[in-house]
C-alpha cells in the first residue's frame, strides 16, 4: 500500500505548477510517497492556464459540481494500493478552496490548504479528515482573514495553521510544516 498526496492548482495554473513542491515532499517522505497533479477541467477563456471554475466575475452557482466532479476524479484513483485514507489532498488558492469543499466530505488521511478560502455557505462535516491551512499574512489576493474563517468552521482536534510572512505564496519555509503534516497523518 503507497501513500499518495494529490496536488490541485490554483486558477489560472496548470498541473505542473506544484509538482516541485509535491516531488520535495516526496523526497522527505519515510516510505514512497506518489504524487498526483490534477488539472482543473476548464480553461481559463481569456488567457492561458485552467480554472476549477470561474472567479472573474465568480460563477459560485458552479462550484457544487466543480466540487463533485473532484471528488469523483478522487474516488476514481483509489484503489486498493492508493486508498483514499493513505492520500493527502493539496491545493492552492482555488485549489485550496476546493480541496476542502471534495475533501473534508472524504475518508482521506487529511487535507492541506495553502492561501486557500471558503466556497459560499460551506461547512466541513463534523467527522472530517485533519486539516492544515497555511497562509501568508501578507498575502493580497486572498487575505488571511479567509483562513480565520476555515479554522473556525473545523473541529478543533481536527484542525493546525502555520501563518506565515509572506504573500501569495508557497514559501520554501511552508514545507517542514507540510512534512510534519504528512508525517502525522500517513
């Protein structure tokens, strides 16, 4: 049985966009830890890159099935060798949002969410996976209040942040947090 973290871009990424940070993580990993890159579905219409749904101007009536067509691309890379609570969902900015919104409703090993933000009227379920937020207290595209919100919807045993000074951003310094994340959770 492998470990398996899949990663999710944010809009106007594409799928390689966090692979250098999955592959560190990786190398740190104690047992082989597989790494997935997911591609939002849409492409942006204006420019280069995909979106998990469009946020200018926000579509929010498309994000229910944006959400449940990931978790549908999730439930179908589990198998018996990736099972969904040996896999870590990641993403950033929009895909931390939803990365939160498929995966807390998930049996996964647990969620991170890096500059992420709460979809409209999202609420984790009671029982969802541990979750790390991080966020730069600098960070002018989604601000750090959008964080405060997240912690204060999740279970408070279920739930770490790491703020850090920085922007819109994955630093390099968000990686130990991350490794100690995976290492607690896989």
């Amino acid at each position: 049985m492998h470990h398996r973290i899949v990663l999710l871009h944010g809009w106007g990424a594409d799928a390689d966009d966090l692979r250098p940070i999955g592959e560190a993580l990786a190398d740190e990993h104690p047992s082989l830890l597989d790494v997935i890159c997911l591609s939002a579905p849409e492409a942006r219409p204006e420019a280069s890159g995909r979106q998990w749904y469009d946020l200018f101007p926000p579509r929010w009536d498309s994000v229910p099935e944006a959400v449940d067509l990931l978790r549908r691309r999730l439930l179908d890379l589990a198998d018996s060798d990736h099972p969904l609570d040996k896999t870590v969902l990641m993403g950033f900015s929009q895909g931390g949002a939803m990365s939160l919104d498929s995966g807390c409703s998930l049996p996964l090993a647990g969620v991170i969410s890096c500059s992420g933000y709460p979809h409209p009227d999202w609420q984790p379920p009671q029982n969802h996976p541990p979750v790390l937020l991080l966020h730069g207290s600098g960070d002018p595209v989604v601000p750090v209040t959008a964080m405060e919100s997240i912690w204060e919807r999740l279970q408070g045993d279920r739930r770490q942040r790491v703020t850090f000074q920085d922007g819109h951003t994955i630093p390099h310094a968000a990686l130990l947090p991350m490794q100690n994340f995976l290492g607690s959770v896989l």
